[in-house]
C-alpha cells in the first residue's frame, strides 16, 4: 500500500493493488480563514442553541462529535500517533456502526513499521471507557485495533493502542462544533463511497431496478435451496419450522432457536384445552431456551404469577429435559430492542405451534387468488395468533406491562418472514413439484412484495453503493433484497478500498444489455 499526498489539491491518495482511496488532506498550517459565524442565519442558528457552539477549552465533547471528527478525518493526518508514540496512518477510517459493538468496522491502519491492517475502531471520550463500558468482556470488540480516545495519560493493560484526538484536531472545537451542526458532518462522506457507486448512478432508475431484481432472484434461488437441501434431512414441514425459528432469532439468536427448531419433537406435543396446551409449550420452550430465571421473584404482580405458572409446568418436565437445556451463554440478549427479545418470540413461535398445521395454512394462502395490495395484510392473517394473556401485554418476562395489547407478530418481522422463509420455502417445493405456473406466481409475489423497514445494513449499502440514494429508490423488498445481494457477493470479496471488486466492471457491461425481459415478465405474471 502507498499513500501520495497533492499539495495543490490538499488531497491524499492511498494505492492499494489497482485501487485507491483519496480523502481531504489538510496540514498542520492554516490554509486561510473562514468565517462560519458571517451573517444573520449563520449567527442564528448557534445563538438559538440548534446548532451547539462548543468551547475550546471543554473536557468533554459529545462522543457524537468525536465519532463525527473520525469519520471525516478531521485531523492533522500527517502527525497521527498512539500514546507509545508510533506513527498512525489512516488508510480507511471504516464504516461508523449504528449498531452494538465498536464505533468503526473494517478500517484499514497502519501503526509504526506493521503492515496496514484492516479492523474496528473504537472512539471513547477516555481510555478507561474500554473497561468501564465493558469492551474488555465484549468479543464484539475483539477486532479492535486502535482505541481512540479524546485525552487521557494512561495506558489500560491488555487493551488495543491508544491515539489521542485533542491534540490533532484540523479546526479548534467550537469551528468543529458548529460544522457537525451542518450537513457535511451528517453525511456519508463522498470519499468514503465504492467504486460502484458512480456506474451504478449511471444506470437509468428502470435499468438498477432490473439488476437489482436479477440480484434478488439469486438470492431467492439460494435460499430455495438451502430450504431444499434441509428437507432432504429432516422433511418439508421441519425446514420451514427451522426457517421460522431463525427468522424469529434474527439477528443475533439466529442459531439458539435454530437449535429450539431442532428439539421441535421434544416440546411439539401438549394435551388439554387451548390455554392449557398454551401454557405448557410456553413453559417447555423458555425452559429449553435456558432462559428462565432460576428463582422465582417474590411478590404477587402480573408478571410473578404468570412466571409461577410457567414455573409449575417447567419443574415436571425439567429432569428428564435437562441435556437439552440450551445454556443462557449461546443468547445474546445485550442491546437488543425489546420487540426482537427471544422471550416474545418463543411465545410467537409457541402459539404457531398449536393447531392446525401452519406449513398447512402456508400452502392455502400460497393457492389463493390475491390482489397485490392484500398480500402483506393476507400473510399476516394466516400467521397472525390470538391474543395471549401475558404475551400481548408485555416484550419480555421482566418488562412492565403495556397500556394496551400489542401484535406478537408485527409488520417488520412479516416481511422478513415472507422474503425469507415462507416465498422461498413455497417457491422451492413447486419448482420440484414442477408446477411452473404456481412457480411464477410466487415470484410474482416476491416481486411485488412491499419494502421492508429501513435497517443499518441496508442505509450503508445506499451510501457505499448508491450515494446515499433515498429509500424510495428501492421499490420493493425485492429490490432491497437484491442491494443486500451485492454487499454479499462483492462488498463482503474484498475491503474498505474496493479492491479488485468485480461490481463496476459488471455495470459497466450490464449497462450495454438488453433489459431483461424475462425476468420482468415473470415478475409481471398477474394473480392466479
Ligand atoms: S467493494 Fe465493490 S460492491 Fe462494495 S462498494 Fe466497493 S466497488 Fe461497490
């Protein structure tokens, strides 16, 4: 890897194989003075307090602003070093992480005479924040390379090096301040953005629609095939239930109710009435899951006797089950939103569990003759279960209750559920089957299924790949599905710098062809 560095331009450029990255370079002298407070506007919006004016002299600015200061480079680049004084050159600043675990994935550093690696980066206001926000126990933050922190003396034993902002700044604090009030800071920056980015603009709306369609049936396909592959062992019906409990697991306890899916004979069968058989499969499920409190909590609220209830049907059955408990460990509970935690869903899938079979009802609404505007609304009344007397009211078995009864199936977890389990699990079986206009319709319903919610991966891909194109770009949960096909097949093939990626060399032929006119009949085929 080399960097050259423009005088005239103030850009620095790092070679990497045939790529190369080029962010703003700024020097250790000012280049001239810019006046940012010149007009009444200007003077407004900090007086008003909308944009905060930080002092110079402030201990403690908002990790916001220092995450905002990293991302951008806002530094003297040139005189970068850890607190044991090795010079730090930064290559990519990584990609800032909305989610848990380190602030910056897959940046590319280069510490003292190492070879440049790629790794997070951590920014914290001081260095003890590493063992203070527990990062030390976290193995999400195992790939750290570079702790940046704003000041601090002192070296934290076994945690990655240490780089002081303060001292490197390009700005004083309060001009920083104020340009994290405006645009440039909330940005992605340009620089940062793939090299498929500008060919990928270049297509007309109809042509990126189309290759992300085309992206998409791969990853229909393969997912067909995963289902297809499964039932092979274990039968249609209990690949779909697998599917269902990893969709309910996504996306951090994918593998735990993987596992629950698995122990499906052991907990499947309950006698007695409706609430009875409930009850027990509840208790079966959070008992296998590991994920019941050991002692009952005392007191005689909602929550406890619900729990006692569980409790009294889980202790029958706990010896005999007890090799298959799964440990508390394989969950990860930490940061997650109260609607994606494993309890709720375990009641979902317990509810599901009961009655006439779902993989039944699945292949009836498969066979119905639906409008395109009744698909998502049709799917979650076939999936959708009756009100629970505990589950409705509440995310977790430790949250208070609800004011008013909440869906245990919401839209959100609908369409993932629909792209990624139920559309490819039917579409799989009629392609055995053979029956390719059943076939078609499926694909049909893919096509035209409705966007799901906006998520991080999905706003980085739109940065990295589409500069920052609004949502509305993508029509359709096909067509974020098919940008999530690019990231895997090219963004996850190579780095930060894009190296060797295949992707703009193929727009740039997919540019030349014909649009595809098979794939959009198929997905144009109108309802049974
Ligand atoms: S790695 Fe490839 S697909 Fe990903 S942003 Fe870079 S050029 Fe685009």
């Amino acid at each position: 890897m080399e960097c050259l560095t423009d005088e005239t331009s103030n850009k620095l450029t790092v070679f990497r194989g045939k790529s190369h990255l080029t962010l703003l370079h700024v020097s250790g002298t000012t280049l001239s003075k810019v006046t940012i407070l010149d007009s009444f506007y200007a003077q407004y919006r900090v007086q008003s307090g909308a944009v905060p004016r930080l002092r110079d002299d402030m201990d403690s600015p908002p990790e916001r602003l220092l995450q905002a200061i990293w991302q951008h480079q806002r530094l003297l680049r040139e005189r970068l070093q850890t607190l044991d004084g090795r010079p730090v050159r930064v290559l990519h600043p990584g990609f800032h992480n909305l989610e848990g675990g380190p602030d910056f994935r897959s940046a590319v550093v280069q510490l003292g005479d190492d070879s440049p690696k790629t790794g997070d980066v951590e920014v914290d206001l001081r260095a003890n924040g590493w063992h203070v926000h527990g990062h030390d126990r976290n193995p999400a933050f195992a790939n750290v390379l570079l702790h940046v922190i704003w000041e601090g003396e002192n070296l934290v034993a076994g945690a990655p090096p240490l780089m002081l902002l303060r001292p490197v700044l390009d700005a004083p604090l309060g001009e920083l301040s104020l340009w994290l009030g405006g645009e440039a800071a909330q940005g992605f920056p340009e620089e940062l953005r793939g090299r498929c980015c500008a060919p990928l603009r270049r297509l007309s709306n109809p042509k990126l629609v189309d290759l992300l369609h085309q992206a998409a049936a791969v990853r229909l396909r393969s997912k067909g095939a995963q289902f297809q592959a499964r039932a092979r062992q274990v039968g249609w019906e209990q690949s779909l239930w697998e599917g269902l409990f990893r969709a309910l697991g996504y996306k951090h306890n994918v593998w735990p109710m993987q596992r629950l899916a698995e122990l499906r004979a052991v907990w499947n069968h309950a006698p007695g009435e409706f609430d009875t058989r409930q009850l027990l499969l509840q208790a079966r499920l959070l008992g296998l899951s590991g994920l019941l409190p050991a002692e009952l909590p005392r007191g005689s609220s909602g929550t406890n006797s619900y729990l006692r209830q569980v409790w009294d049907q889980w202790w029958r059955e706990q010896d005999a089950l007890a090799d298959k408990i799964l440990p508390r460990a394989v969950w990860r509970l930490h940061g997650i939103r109260p609607a994606n935690h494993p309890h709720r869903r375990l009641a979902l899938a317990a509810a599901w569990s009961d009655g006439a079979s779902l993989a039944g009802k699945i292949q009836a609404w498969c066979s119905r003759e639906l409008a395109d505007a009744h698909l998502a609304a049709s799917l979650l009344e076939t999936l959708e279960v009756e009100q629970d007397p505990f589950w409705s009211w509440h995310w977790t078995l430790q949250s208070a209750a609800f004011k008013n009864p909440m869906p245990l199936l919401g839209e959100t977890r609908l369409t993932d559920i629909a792209i990624n389990v139920v559309l490819p699990w039917l579409w799989i079986r009629v392609a055995e089957g053979k029956n390719e206009k059943m076939q078609q319709q499926i694909e049909h319903r893919y096509f035209t299924w409705p966007a799901a919610q906006d998520n991080s991966v999905l706003r980085l891909a739109r940065q990295r790949l589409l500069g920052g194109a609004s949502p509305r770009l993508l029509p359709g949960a096909a067509a974020q599905q098919g940008l999530l096909q690019l990231v895997r097949d090219f963004c996850d093939h190579s780095n930060s710098v894009c190296d060797a990626c295949k992707l703009p060399p193929l727009v740039a032929e997919f540019s030349k062809a014909e649009f595809s006119s098979a794939l959009a009949e198929r997905q144009a085929v109108a309802p049974l």
